[in-house]
C-alpha cells in the first residue's frame, strides 16, 4: 500500500464557435519514466508526532512527491478553461453563473486519485504557461515561503477574461488523515461583461495515510458570487457519510440577488455536473418523496469508529449520476490516459506542465519550474539525483535567508505585490504585470 499525503492542492480563438466542447488539450502523451514504487516506505515515522500540527514546515523524503511544483499544480485549473469561454459569450448571468459554478468545481477535479504531494515551491519560483490553442496564458510566482503563499494571474488571449488569485494551503494532519484547508480568494473576471466572480475551494482530505488503501474526500460549502448583478451559486461538496453514498457528490443553487433560487446544480467532482431549473427540480424530488415511504429505511449507525490503527473503509463511489428528466450537461470530466496510474494519476493536461521544449530555455526566466533540477530528476525516475538536489536548493534557500537576515534585507518578489482584492477587500497578491514583456535580467538565482 502506498503511503503518503496530498499537499492541496484541477481553448479556441473563436469561443462563440469552438469553446463549447472541451478540446484535446495536449499531444504529450506520457512522462519519461513510469512512477517510483512508494511501497517500501513508510510516513509514519514522520508523521507519528505532528497529529493536530500544521504541516507546511514539515520536511517529507521525495518518495512521497509527484514530479511537479505546487505552482504547476495551481496551474491545472485551466484544464476545462473553455467553461470560462463558454461563459463570456453567454447572454443571460444566469447562464454565465452555471458555466463559471462548472469552472470552480471543474478546477479540482484533477485532485481525484492524485495523492503524491507535489514540491513545495522555493521562494521566487515561478511558472509559466501559454496555450495558445485553449486561448490562455498564465503565470505564478511563491510570493511567501512562511508562510507558504502561491499568487497566480492568467489572461484570455482575446482578452475575454481574467483569472486571478492567492492560494495559502493550510495542511492538518488528524493521526490517520491529513486534512488541507484552502485560503485566499479565486477572482474570474469576465471582460466582456464587466463582471467579477470571486469563491474559495472546498477543503480536500485524504484517508488511510498510515495503514489501508488511500481514498480522497472534498468537503465543504463554496459561495460564487456575482459582484456586479447579486446572483449567488451556493455549492455543497459532501463529505463521504457513513456509507459512503455522498462520496463525491456536489449539490447546489443559484440564487438571484433577492436570494430567490433560480437554478439547482448537482453532479460528482470526479464525474459530471447538471442542472435543472428549480420548479423542475423540486417537482421531481416531491415525486421522489412520495415514493420513500415505501421503502424501509435502514438504520443509520451514529457511532464513529475512534482514530486508531485500523484504516478507513474505502466508500464504493456510485459510478453514474442519477440525472433528473429535463436536465442539462454543464461539464464532464475529461478521460485520462490509459497509463494514467503509472503517471501519478496524472491528467492528460497535467503530463505535459514541465515539458521544456527545444528554445524554451532561452525564453523563460531562470526561476521557471521547467528548470528545478530535482523535479527534473524525479521526472527522469533519477530519484538519488532528485533527493540530492531537494536538499541543495532547500540548504541554498536558507543560506539566502541567512544573508538577508544579516543585511537586514526584506525579500522583494518580483511579478505580484500584497494588497487587497478589488472586490471583497480581503487581503491578496496583484499581478504587477509586465511578466511577458520578458525582461528577466534582475530574477534571482534560487536552483
């Protein structure tokens, strides 16, 4: 049984025309070397004294990690992008709520079965992604190591969105489950419309760290919010239940400003998403009550097992969505490649994050992911060379630290500054822009 955690952490040019059906995202097909065999591993040894602690400054030997940077995990995000295209050429904010609410649940769907722990980011690290065939470009920088804060901006390339934001993922672990709780705020600005949409993703858990076979659960509730008109999309994401009937499953409403609901939501992260309107929706629930009666309940057992040693049973995830007659298809999860297992689980779209391609060095800045030398290695299924170059950098950037903090030095990041967020005034990481404009002659040497 493989044993680790997860560090939480998932276009055409004419949208109106081609965006309305996800396109094949990449020609990358498979990694250099299959996944390293975690099985003669154990986390506990490292684990055992950190229940109810916060793990962000724990140390985990690389056998646990999958072969990209938290920033490029961040980057998955726009793996379905052509939801947020589909959005800005929809008429109606309710329709353009239903694409962006598929857009926030599509953007963790990558984390399903995905429980290698991705390389913390050194601090200045930064990624970049243009994809000029879904119509985006991208860029992140780690503007924090303590605490460990990822500030990202991406941009349509007909300048029909932006989509900005902070993430601060805060990881618990709970003596057989580590627990990732996300901060910051996700803003999505829809230009055409003059509209701001701003939400936080749910809380991601994984099972059975210890002992069992890992399961993945993301729970909690996700408000979108229309800053321009009042709609709300309210979001459930269940948490599994005693018998695991809710495990994956999202339901939810969007509201007008007036809180009246217009349109119900429901679906799997892992699968699907739909939606009805709200008269159909609770005319077929109140069919589906009159029917309960009929059926004799089964008694719920209310006591929990305590933590202990013995593992989590693994829910059996219900394969289909029950779709309710009348509904509408507003996103499906993409199929990953057959030797998906044998790559961290990894999604088409994901494979390709740290291919460097031939000139691709002479336009990044030396801080890009692509060029970290341990992830590299670990790509290759060099796990000696990636361990050694995890400890060089991680001894490098507290030397750097070091000489800082002789200087009395304050770190300056490079392509994002601290401030608030536009919309809900909280505290964020703006994008100072000119990343593209390529002068990166002052980035500093962190590899």
């Amino acid at each position: 049984t493989q044993q680790m955690f997860v560090f939480f952490s998932a276009l055409p040019h004419s949208c109106c025309v081609l965006s309305l059906l996800p396109p094949d995202t990449s020609s990358v097909t498979s990694l250099p070397a299959p996944m390293f065999s975690r099985s003669d591993f154990s986390v506990w040894t490292i684990l055992k004294k950190c229940v109810g602690l916060e793990l962000s400054k724990i140390t985990m030997p690389i056998a646990f990690n999958e072969p990209l940077s938290f920033l490029q995990r961040i980057t998955e995000y726009m793996e379905h992008v052509y939801l947020i295209h589909r959005a800005s050429c929809q008429p109606q904010p309710l329709e353009r709520m239903q694409s962006v609410a598929a857009f926030a649940v599509s953007a963790v769907a990558s984390q399903w079965e995905r429980t290698g722990k991705p390389f913390n980011p050194l601090l200045g690290e930064t990624y970049e992604l243009i994809r000029e065939d879904l119509g985006f470009r991208f860029i992140s920088e780690q503007v924090s190591h303590h605490p460990p804060i990822s500030a990202f901006h991406s941009e349509g390339l007909n300048h029909d969105f932006l989509f900005h934001g902070s993430i601060y993922p805060k990881l618990k672990f709970w003596g057989k489950s580590v627990e990732a709780e996300p901060r910051g705020t996700i803003t999505l600005e829809l230009l055409k419309h003059n509209e701001a949409y701003t939400w936080t993703n749910p809380t991601c858990c994984v099972h059975n760290v210890i002992i069992g076979q890992l399961w993945i659960e993301q729970y909690g509730m996700v408000e979108i919010l229309n800053h321009r008109t009042g709609h709300k999309c309210v979001l459930h994401f269940k948490p599994c239940g005693l018998f695991g009937k809710e495990l994956h499953r999202v339901e939810g409403h969007i509201q007008d400003k007036n809180k009246k609901k217009l349109f119900m939501i429901y679906g799997k992260w892992t699968e699907c998403l739909w939606g009805i309107d709200h008269a159909s929706y609770e005319s077929f629930k109140k069919q589906e009550r009159r029917g309960d009666h009929l059926r004799k309940a089964k008694p719920e057992d209310s006591s929990r097992k305590a933590e202990s040693d013995v593992a989590d049973d693994v829910p059996v995830a219900q394969e289909t969505v029950q779709v309710i007659p009348g509904s509408k298809l507003l996103w499906r999860i993409n199929t990953r490649p057959p030797n998906s297992a044998q790559m961290y689980n990894f999604t088409s779209f994901t494979v390709s994050l740290n291919e460097l391609e031939t000139g691709m060095e002479k336009t990044l800045p030396p801080t890009d992911c692509r060029l970290r030398p341990d992830i590299r290695g670990m790509e290759n299924g060099d796990m000696d060379l990636a361990s050694q170059e995890k400890e060089r950098l991680e001894e490098k950037q507290r030397e750097a630290r070091r000489e800082r903090a002789k200087e009395a030095a304050e770190w300056q990041t490079r392509w994002f500054y601290p401030g608030n967020n536009p919309y809900t005034g909280t505290p964020d990481w703006l994008y100072a822009g000119d990343y593209f404009e390529r002068n990166f002659s002052d980035c500093p040497d962190i590899y």
